[in-house]
C-alpha cells in the first residue's frame, strides 16, 4: 500500500466514526430536547388558560348584555305606564 491509499482509508475511518458519534445524543443535546419539550408543554397550558379567559370574558359580556336588555325593557315598561297613566287633555 501506498501513503496515498493509507490516507484515504485514514480519512474515510475518521469520518465513518464522526458519522457514528454524530448518532449519539451528548447531554448538551439531551438538555436541548427537554427544554425544548418544556417550551412545548408550556406553550399549550398557556394556550388553554388563554382559552378559558376568553370563554369566560365571553360569558360576562354576554350576562351583562342581558343585564342591559332587562334594565332597557323595565325602563320601557315604565314609560309606558306613566303615558297610560296620564290623561290626555282630550280624555278629560
């Protein structure tokens, strides 16, 4: 064998064993992975509670719709009654 095919094949086994170790997760990437999880899982309990807080602000708006449709129509009714309850110069 020549220097020139030795160095190939001491090229080609460097890199064949790289390729290996780049397989394997060192703790750097382990660590990675689990924030990364953690981001995740936190994104979607955020996105629940975001969730929640608007159904809920949803329902609150529409009870105090509700509230001010009542308050109008009792406003109404009372209206009414005073007119009925007046005499027009005409009934008299």
């Amino acid at each position: 064998m020549n220097a020139k095919n030795i160095a190939l094949i001491a090229i080609f086994s460097l890199l064949a064993s790289m390729l290996a170790a780049c397989e394997q997760e060192g703790p750097a990437e382990e660590k990675a992975e689990q924030i990364g999880r953690q981001i995740d899982e936190t994104r979607e309990e955020g996105s629940e509670k975001m969730d929640e807080a608007v159904d809920e602000a949803g329902d609150r708006m529409e009870e105090a719709g509700e509230a001010i449709q009542d308050t109008v129509e009792d406003i109404g009714d009372k209206v009414e009654d005073a007119a009925d309850s007046m005499d027009s110069p005409a009934d008299r």
